[in-house]
C-alpha cells in the first residue's frame, strides 16, 4: 500500500471496539480505535513528547506519570492501552515494561483457567 493510500483511510469511530478472530498487518497498522474517553483525558491538548520519548527512563517517564495521575480517564486508557498491545508511550500511567506485566497477570489470571 503507499503512502497516499494511507493517508487516504478515514477515521473510523466504534462504541465497542470490532471483534475479529486476528486482524491483517495492514489493520493493525492503519486502525485506530477513536473513543469518547479519548477527548476527556487530561494529555488530550498536550504535545506528545513527554508521553512517547524515552519512556522507560523514570525521570522522563515522570512527566507523563504526573499528568495521568489526575486523569479522569486514566483506567479507560490503560485498558485500551493493554488491550491493544500498545509498543510505545505511557499510556494510563503505566510504561510499555509495566504494562507488560500487567499484560502477562491478566492472561495468567483469566486465560489460563
């Protein structure tokens, strides 16, 4: 796919989020999950670079930890966060290694029953 073509695709609003068995590379890629939540969340008209920098280094990280933790939305975020496997930023308060781990409790809890 180019460039243009991507740029092309329209921003695709969900009150639940499509469920699939899997979705393509190029969903995963080009998807992007809109939610009411999203316009109420206190980094909503800040710029990103605190949120996506060096994020694992506890003094950057600090920033963006000190914005989620008035968050009113600040679950909703880490949910979604989680959810969709976010790589990269703070997200809910939690770094990519914490959310790792909060990732790997939830699957031991309530996928290996």
């Amino acid at each position: 796919m180019k460039i243009e073509e991507a740029m092309n695709y329209e921003l695709v609003e969900y009150a639940e989020p499509p469920r699939k068995p899997y979705r393509s590379l190029g969903e995963v890629l080009l998807t992007f999950e809109r939610a009411k939540w999203m316009d109420e969340g206190a980094c909503r008209d800040l710029k990103t670079d605190a949120f996506f920098g060096d994020t694992n280094s506890p003094k950057k990280s600090a920033v963006a930890k000190a914005v989620c933790s008035a968050c009113p939305v600040r679950q909703q975020c880490l949910d979604y966060a989680i959810r969709n496997l976010e790589m990269f930023g703070v997200w809910g308060g939690h770094t990519t290694s914490e959310r790792k781990k909060l990732r790997k409790e939830w699957e031991e809890t309530h996928l290996t029953k």
